[in-house]
C-alpha cells in the first residue's frame, strides 16, 4: 500500500491542517495502540513534546487515542527528541511518541513513532498502522480503557543519560559555552547537563513560548549565536534545533561547522582509539566530497544513504557501523543512543577539546569542503516540477556541464513541499551558473 501520511521522519504538516489535526492524531494513535496491543497484558507508550503551541492539541488527541485501545500512557512535556528513544526502551514500553517538526517553523508539527528498542519504525511497520487505520480501529471495552499519568522525572533521567555518555572522569571545568537552544524541546536539559558537567553556560533560545521555536535561532539560524560568542568571548557555540536531534557547532571566532565536519572529528578519533566499528562512517547523498577524500586519507570507508537519518540508522544496524549522520547535524552514535543526539554529539566535541587542549578552531575543521550550494525552492500544492521534461532537461544540461569536476544532487524535501537543488564543485562560478538554471526551471513550474 501507497503510504499517505508518513514521510521520511513521520508525520508531518502544518498544524491543524490535514495530517496535523486533531482527528487524524486520534485515529493514528488508536491504529497504533492496536498495532502494539496485541494481546490482553498491560501496554504503556510515552509521549513527549517540544514547545509548539500545537503541541497541547495533538499530545490531548493522542491520549485520546492510544488510551481508547487499553494501552497507558506517560507524558513527559517537553523533552528532546532522542530522550524518547532512550526512555522507550529505559521504561520498556511499546512505543514512544515524540510531537515535533524539528527545524520547522512553530506553525508546523509532527508526530514521530519510536518502536520499543528505541529506534524509529521501518517502513513495513508504518505501512501497517496506515492501513490499520483506514480501515478504523474497534475500541476496547469499557473497564479495559488505558490511563495516562504525567511522568515527572523524565528530564532528570534524560539528563543523567546524557552525562554518562562521557568517562565519569571528564569534565568541563573552565570552558565557557555559548549554548542556542532554539527555544525548543531541549531548553531545559541541555544547560543543566553542561552546568553539572562545570562549564560555564551563556544560554540563548531558552525562553519559548509556543510561538519562537526555530524563529532566527537554533541551528537552521546560526548567527546571533555566532556573535554571542565573540561578544562574550566563549571557547565554543552550541546550536541546536526545536527538537535537539541535531546540532551546529561555532568555534571561538564565530565561524560555523557543520555536522561534515563533526562527524569527520569523531570519526578520526574512535578511529584512533580502536572504537570506529568496521572503520566506516555512514553519511547521506548530501555529505561533501571534501568529507570523502579526508575520510580515505584516515583509512575510513564512508558509506553514503539517500537523505534522512532513519535511512542512516537502518544501513548502519544492517552493516554493524556505530557512528553516521547528516550534514545538517544529525549525528548517530548508536554506542551511546538510536537516533540522532545534538547534544551528545556536542559532548563528544568538549571532550575532544578537553582532552587535546586545542581550540575550536583547531578541531571544527577537519577537512576543506569542495564548495557546495543548496536552494530550496518552495512548490504549489499538486505540483511536482521534479516530472516535468523542463526541469529534466535544466538537471541534464548541469551534468554536462559540471562533468567529472562536480556532482548535483536534486530531490524533493521529505518534510516540506521544497525542491532542494544542491551542487559541488570547484569552479563556484560555474557552479552558480548551474544551479541558477535549474532553480528558475523549477520555479517557472511551481
């Protein structure tokens, strides 16, 4: 069966518009509850938030849904998105829920499901709750209706997770730390795990109000942070997005690196240290040449997935990897968690700075990226310009003109209605010269 509702990181849209209404999530949390439920012992899911004013609305049409099954529910609030993958499998339930659009703006929301090991669901499993709930899903008998009850203590733990994911025996004592919270899901968690750990803590992004998530900070918006941390003079910026899935690093002169360069910096170092697990690290289409040709030099093969961490996450439990990410700051360490962790991924860079004694600077740059280009393009409701023979022929007339000198990569986005158009190569002028050809084919068919 064709799937309807779910993307590439679950369901998503703009809330209280078809998927994102309350209907819907009722009905896709019953469809779930019965996918779990299989049989009469007691069932629980969790289900956290982020800071989204829609949020209320789908966590209450949630409950609705699952409790309506016989399962029980445990509500967290707002807590970041690998919180949910970690407490699923830490409070043995069958299923956890996490209510974010990531970076999106504060008019969007989703809903993303966690199995009980804490990973994302595979397609089969997303397929079947759709076609559960089209179907439509009997209720339970009345004296077998779940409970919900708000569980107060799942920050704490999260926090406690998120400091043994370094050796008891490091500490921050001494860096100052400019942290973006971006108003998000992580608003509270992140300052405390870094304030217990001893830094120094410059927070920002950390004063939602239901409205400002993502809103020109966070990691999709790195800039005030940037000039916080020469204004304050802090060793390191730390940005993360409205769910803290994934996180933009800023040295100490403000400039920006990417989840390329993150990952190029673990990778080296579990490499060194024997912890690189069959020496591969597992990135998407997306990820720079320059990233590959720094990888080779350190004797690490890097294995390239289509866009979304959950494509990562499946090719690295099939090939037995332990380190993979995005560009965009997802970075997975399933030694430690099972999806994407911006802050963890954070700590492993403040460990690496502790121990080594080198600034930011030193470590954020790890490779020189081939130049690269991304335009997103924002298309109608029933277009789809990626099938129409213009913008074919504009990607075919870029090849050629690149050639071996460079590569394009043109897709739609799995969780807007964007066309991403995104080229390397050395020549930026011709590269510019490119992508402006596809991006004005794409929009003349918008």
């Amino acid at each position: 069966m064709k799937q309807k509702l779910f993307g590439t990181d679950g369901v998503r849209g703009r809330a209280n518009k078809w998927p994102m209404t309350a209907d819907v999530a009722l009905r896709l949390a019953a469809a779930a509850g019965r996918y779990f439920r299989r049989d009469a012992q007691e069932h629980r899911v969790v289900i956290g938030k982020d800071t989204r004013l829609s949020g209320y609305m789908l966590e209450n049409a949630l409950t609705a849904g699952f409790t309506s099954t016989g399962m029980n529910v445990f509500l967290f609030g707002p807590v970041p998105t690998p919180a949910i993958g970690y407490l699923t499998h830490s409070l043995r339930a069958d299923l956890g829920v996490m209510i974010s659009a990531s970076h999106n703006p504060a008019e969007d929301n989703g809903i993303k499901f966690f199995g009980p090991d804490g990973f994302k669901l595979s397609d089969e499993a997303e397929a079947e709750i759709e076609r559960l709930m089209e179907e439509g899903v009997p209720p339970a008998q009345s004296g077998n209706i779940g409970r919900a009850r708000r569980y107060e203590n799942a920050r704490e733990r999260y926090v406690e997770f998120a400091k043994n994911s370094l050796p008891r025996t490091t500490r921050l004592d001494g860096l100052r730390i400019v942290l973006d919270c971006a108003n998000g899901a992580a608003y509270r968690t992140a300052p405390q795990v870094l304030w217990e750990l001893g830094a120094e803590v410059f927070p920002m992004g950390v004063e939602p109000n239901g409205f400002n998530i993502n809103e020109d900070c966070g990691s999709t918006s790195p800039e005030q942070a940037a000039r916080r941390v020469r204004e304050t003079r802090a060793d390191v910026g730390i940005c993360l997005d409205g769910d803290a899935d994934r996180v933009i690093l800023i040295d100490e002169n403000g400039t920006v690196a990417d989840g390329d360069q993150i990952m190029g910096l673990i990778a080296s170092r579990w490499k060194a240290e024997g912890r690189l697990a069959n020496d591969t690290l597992v990135a998407t289409v997306m990820s720079n040449l320059g990233l590959e040709r720094y990888l080779g030099q350190q004797g690490i093969a890097l294995e390239r997935t289509a866009v979304g961490d959950r494509y990562v996450v499946e090719r690295m439990q099939a090939g037995g990897f332990n380190l993979g990410g995005e560009q965009s700051g997802h970075i997975v360490m399933t030694d430690h968690a099972t999806t994407g962790d911006g802050l963890l991924a954070a700590l492993q860079f403040l460990s690496a700075m502790v121990e080594t004694g080198q600034r930011a600077s030193e470590l954020a740059s790890v490779f020189s990226p081939v130049p690269q280009k991304l335009v997103n393009v924002r298309f109608a409701e029933g277009k789809a310009p990626l099938d129409t023979d213009a913008v074919q022929q504009a990607i075919a007339d870029g090849e050629t003109a690149l050639g071996h000198g460079g590569r394009l990569l043109i897709r739609k986005s799995g969780t807007e209605p964007l066309i991403r158009v995104m080229g390397e190569a050395e020549d930026m002028g011709l590269l510019d010269s490119v992508l402006n050809s596809i991006v004005q084919a794409v929009r003349a068919e918008s």
